[in-house]
C-alpha cells in the first residue's frame, strides 16, 4: 500500500469517527506531508470537521510533516507511533504547537498508542 492509498484510509477512519468530526468541526488547517525521500508531496485538509487528502503541494500551509517516506506510511496506517521517529529527529513537524498536539491527538484516537 502506497502513501496516497494509506492517507485515504486515514481520511475515511477520521471522517467516519463521530468523536473526530465534532472535535475537529472548527479546525480548519492545511497540512504539508513532505518525504524526504521521494520526489512527490502529499497533503491532508481539514475543514468542518471532515479531512480530505491528496497529492500535491498546498498553499498557505498550517503544518508540515517531514520524515522519510517509510515513517510517513507506518505513522499514517497506525503501524508506527509517532512519539519515537519525533523524538529521534526523524520525524519533524513545523507549525503552531496546538495543531501539533492536535494532529497527534487524531493518530491517538484512530490507531491507538
């Protein structure tokens, strides 16, 4: 399964999860993922509660996840927790300290620990 396939999943997890939608229903941010290893950029944007994703670059970015793309699709399957790739430095996360905690409370909710 590629990045594009796990980030729809990651969608459909988030947007069928009634918690999620009420919590992120005034959440409107656009997130960067970038893979330091490969050539193609993938983003997540979250707006009344539901998020979609897509390849590409965005505009006016809220955040910007960058790791390798390895830890990108075990952090986004659930496979990884994020916790030890960031706290390793491979995992590097830019933005607003409230949206970083918030991204890492939506993983929680949907994968667990």
């Amino acid at each position: 399964m590629n990045l594009e396939d796990i980030l729809s999943r990651f969608v459909d997890q988030c947007n069928n999860n009634q918690r999620l939608q009420e919590m992120n229903r005034d959440w409107t941010r656009r997130i960067q993922l970038v893979a330091d290893d490969a050539p193609v950029r993938y983003w997540i944007r979250s707006e009344a509660g539901q998020l979609t994703a897509g390849r590409g670059e965005l505009d006016g970015v809220d955040l910007e996840v960058r790791a390798p793309l390895a830890i990108l699709e075990g952090v986004f399957s659930g496979a990884m927790s994020p916790t030890e790739p960031y706290n390793a430095g491979d995992l590097m996360v830019r933005g607003h300290q409230d949206d970083v905690m918030r991204l890492d409370i939506i993983t929680l909710l949907i994968w667990g620990e």
